[in-house]
C-alpha cells in the first residue's frame, strides 16, 4: 500500500501527484469515485468500465426518447440490459 499527500485548496480543488495518477493509471479527465465510510475514511478508485457503462445507461435512460426504431443499437441494447437487471430477469 502506498500513500500519498494531498492538499485541498480554497475552491476544494485536490490535485494528484503524478505518482500517485500513475499508480492510479489515470490521465487529466478521467473520473474517480471517492467512497466514503461510515468512520470517515475515504478511499479514491477509478471506476471499472461497466459502471462507467451503467451511467451512460442512466443518462440515456432519462433522455429517452419513444418506443421507437433507433439508430443506435448499442445503446438500445445497453438500455434493455439495464432495465432486465433492475427486474431481475
């Protein structure tokens, strides 16, 4: 485990060593999910593709438009995903 220092400033901008973006295997842009628990510790991840998969989902989900033919199948298709996980079929 390695650990790094980090400094909030005023506007509560973080910014990551290039150390730790590294060990992170991230590059300026990408998301991160910082979970909290219960005793206050908080941990930085980067999050896995089907999360970032799932809230492209979510998003679309709210933008739907009607029943209709789309001309986006991937999307039509991640939506469908979406929708038989939350049934539980």
């Amino acid at each position: 485990m390695r650990h790094f220092a980090l400094t909030l400033t005023p506007e509560g901008h973080v910014a990551l060593p290039v150390e730790a973006r590294d060990a992170l295997g991230i590059a300026p842009g990408e998301r991160l999910s910082l979970v909290v628990d219960d005793d206050g510790r908080a941990t930085l991840q980067k999050p896995d593709a089907l999360h970032h998969l799932r809230t492209i989902a979510r998003r679309a989900r709210g933008k739907a438009r009607p029943a209709a033919a789309s001309d986006d199948p991937i999307g039509d298709y991640l939506l469908a995903e979406d929708e038989r996980t939350k049934s539980g079929r």
